[in-house]
C-alpha cells in the first residue's frame, strides 16, 4: 500500500486534500494509507522513512515546507516531494529539493489528481522486478530495469544491460512474452527495447542508454505510440 503524509497548517486546506485523496480513491479503485501533520515540524520531528509521498505546504507557521524538505532529504532520498503553496515563485526552489511538482492554492481537484497520478507512476516505475534468463553453465537473475534492449541471434538473444551483455537461450519471441506488461517495445523485428532506458529518438533511430538502434519503418509507429503511453503514465 502507498503511504501518503499530507503537512498542511491551514485546517480547512489540510481537510479537503484528505478527501481528495479519499476521492481519488474513489474514483481510481486504489488504496493508500494517509498520516496528516499540521506543521513542517511535527513530520520532520524523529522522522522516518515509511512514505513514499508526502504533500507539503509551502508557507507554514513553525517550520516552511522548504525547511521541512531539506531535512527530510538529509535522511530520505527516495520519497516523492509535492508542493502544495499559493505562490508559483517558491515551488520553483523545490528543484533544490528534487521535488516532483507543485499545485497552487486554491487547489482543484483535478490538478490535484494529476500530481498525484504522477507520484503514483513514478513509484510503479521505481519497483524492482527481476529476469531469470539461462545462460551457458546455469541461469542469470537480471534486474529488468537495468536492461537497455534484446536482440535476436539466431536461437539465442543478445541481453545487453547495464552491467554487459549475455548471450540467452531462447528466441526474441519468448522474451517479449516475458516482459509483457513491462515497458517494452519492438524498434524493428530484431530489438526489443527497454522504453524506461530511452533517451532521444532521431528520425529513424533511438538511443536506447549508450546504444544507438535502427527503427524500422514498418514498427516505427506502433514503437512511437508505445513510448509516447510509456512517457505519458500509459505504461504501469
């Protein structure tokens, strides 16, 4: 279950993002466990980290959420940082903190659920799954999000990662079934590619990590749309 903590001064504010969340809810079918501080040093007095968002007020009596944030992040580099404030100026200091984003006061919901969604992608995309693929003298277990692309070699595929490359039994086939409901796509009927590792797409090629791969003009669209859903949360 994601854990939520909203820090909010302001009771009535504080009030109407919990039943957001609770709307949100709701309306997505998800669960989340929901702590409430009323200032930026009830959460950073003894914190821990045990959430994964937290939802913080800018502009608090005691302690300023930007306070707050930096010294959650002295201990909790991981959990996702949003701004809740009614000056655009100040979020913009939360890069400092790495912050997600920011909803300005007053807040919609609909903003409100748009922030949240993104939180929500991002520690779908965070979670660790992992591939056992065999190899000459026995089997492998490869993170899948350290995989940069597969390519086919006769019976075999090429598993190039971020710690080298292997040479797997099986065919590109077999592997794409594997990794059905991961993020991966078929740049041309050789490579499929890991869409969390792309970082450019040129005309007809992609960079894929440090590899540069050829798109084929019958698998250009279908792998485009594929990485337009994965960029845009499509992709869990």
């Amino acid at each position: 279950m994601i854990r939520i903590a909203i820090v909010e001064d302001d009771a009535q504010v504080r009030e109407q993002l919990v039943d957001y969340v609770h709307r949100y809810e709701r309306q997505f079918g998800r669960m989340f466990e929901l702590t409430t501080f009323s200032d930026g040093d009830e959460i950073v007095s003894d914190y821990r980290p045990v959430y994964d968002i937290i939802l913080l007020d800018v502009q608090m009596q005691r302690m300023d959420g930007m306070a707050a944030a930096e010294a959650i992040r002295q201990v909790d580099s991981d959990v996702i940082l949003i701004f809740i404030t009614n000056m655009a100026q100040f979020a913009i200091r939360g890069y400092a903190v790495d912050a997600l984003d920011y909803v300005l006061k007053p807040v919609p919901y609909f903003a409100f659920t748009q922030q949240l969604q993104k939180a929500v992608n991002r520690l779908q995309k965070r979670q660790r799954t992992f591939l056992t693929v065999a190899v000459e003298g026995g089997l492998r277990r490869i993170a899948v999000e350290t995989i940069y692309y597969l390519e086919s070699d006769g019976h075999n595929v090429r598993l190039y990662a971020e710690d080298g490359m292997l040479l797997c039994a099986g065919s590109l086939k077999s592997f794409e079934e594997k990794l059905a409901g991961k993020p991966f796509a078929r740049c041309n009927s050789g490579y499929l590619v890991n869409l969390a590792q792309v970082s450019a797409v040129q005309q007809n090629t992609v960079q894929v990590g440090p590899h540069e791969l050829q798109i084929s003009r019958p698998r250009k669209k279908s792998f485009l749309e594929a990485l337009t859903d994965y960029i845009g949360g499509g992709v869990k």
